[in-house]
C-alpha cells in the first residue's frame, strides 16, 4: 500500500496562508489504513487547524470530508459543488490523490497535508516498512521475493557488498542486509546456485525516463463517442 505520514500542524498552516474556509478532504483507503489520512484523522486535524487558528487571532471555518479514494474521478466527482464553498481543499491522500484533485478540479485549489513516503507494509502494530520502489522492472522471481531495490541500502543486484556482517546492513544496525535474506531463502528451496548468474545493470528506464509512465490496456478501453 501507500503509505504517508501527516505534515506538521505547522507547515500545514503555512501551507493554508490566508485561507478563512477550509475543506480537509480524508482518503479512505491506503492512508487510512496507516493513520494518516482517513476520517478519522481528517476529523482530527480539522479540529487542530479551528482551534490553532483562533489562537492566533485568525480563526478558520474548517469542515472535512472523507471519500474512498481521491485518486479515481468516480469518488470525488460528488465533491464538485461542494468545493465551491471553501477557498482552500486540504488533501490528506497521497501525491497521487491531491494531483487527481487539482487536475479534476482545475478552479479550486489543493494543497497537501501528507508527505507520500514509500510503498510498504505493516511490519507490527504501528510500524510500516518499505518493501517496493515501484521501479517497473521488478525482479522478485530472481531474488526469491526479496527486493534488493528496496531493501537494500546500496540497491544491489548481484550479491552483499563487504560490509555486512552477521546478516546486518553497515549502513543502518537494526537493518537486515537484504542479501542474507535473499540468500537465505535460496539455501532454503536448494536452489543457491540460481544466485551466482550475473545479472546485467538495472534497466532503469523503466522506472523515471521521459515523464510520468504509463499503462494502456486496449482490451479494457471503453469506446470513444463520436
């Protein structure tokens, strides 16, 4: 999943300016599942934003609104005559939702109140780790489900550099070298010598060449009116 984290109450006012009517708009899928942006913190911080501003002698009318994900125009389509109201929409979604926002919704601003920060998982209650940098070339059926991409430090492809030891990364203590994993699970299923091939340099193209990538699925496309 997406996960995000909240910005700071300050930023975010900043970010806000001279705004008097403000909508805090939740998302109600990946960030809600990581507590970072859906109803409930969207109700939080809208709480947060009434009472900080009234302290600082500028109070703010602050409504929120929650929908199930902000990054498909057929969830927030019905927000559209409700924007008219407010001069600022604050997003709590990901990039992706405050884009699909601003693109959707060209006449009314939207501003971020979340730093999108990797896809991950939760590894335990409250700790989310990241496990893929969506590079679009992904190379889990040679590593054994392990990505080295996102999980190894130097982003290696061909083995452990020399400065791990005892299975744990130099450059973090607490981080696992992702090598010793990938080589673990080998020695598992009897299959090591799978990992002595070279693997060629990354083709890296496939993750940021050219502008924003893109997937087309002529089978799914509805036709275009004449």
């Amino acid at each position: 999943m997406i996960v995000g984290e909240q910005k700071p109450l300050e930023e975010i006012m900043s970010l806000l300016g001279d705004a008097r009517r403000v909508l805090v708009a939740g998302c109600g899928t990946c960030v809600t599942v990581c507590f970072a942006g859906g109803e409930k913190e969207a109700a939080i911080l809208a709480s947060a934003l009434r009472m900080k501003s009234k302290l600082e002698g500028r109070p703010m009318e602050v409504d929120e609104v929650t929908v199930q994900r902000q990054c498909e125009w057929e969830y927030i389509d019905p927000l559209a005559d409700r924007l008219k109201d407010y001069d600022v929409v604050l997003s709590l979604a990901c990039g992706i939702g405050v884009q699909a926002m601003n693109e959707r919704f060209p006449d009314a601003i939207t501003l971020p109140g979340l730093n999108t920060t990797f896809l991950g998982l939760p590894e335990e209650h409250g700790v989310w780790e990241e496990r893929c940098q969506a590079c679009g070339d992904c190379i889990l059926g040679i590593t054994f489900g392990i990505c080295p991409i996102a999980r190894c430090s130097k982003q290696l492809l061909n083995g452990p550099c020399g400065g791990s030891q005892n299975g744990v990364c130099e450059v973090h203590s607490d981080l696992p070298c992702a090598w010793h994993l990938i080589w673990e699970r080998a020695m598992k299923f009897g299959q090591m010598e799978r990992l002595l091939e070279v693997q060629p340099p990354k083709n890296w193209s496939r993750s940021r060449d050219g502008g924003p990538r893109k997937i087309v699925r002529e089978d799914l496309r509805l036709p275009k009116e004449e």
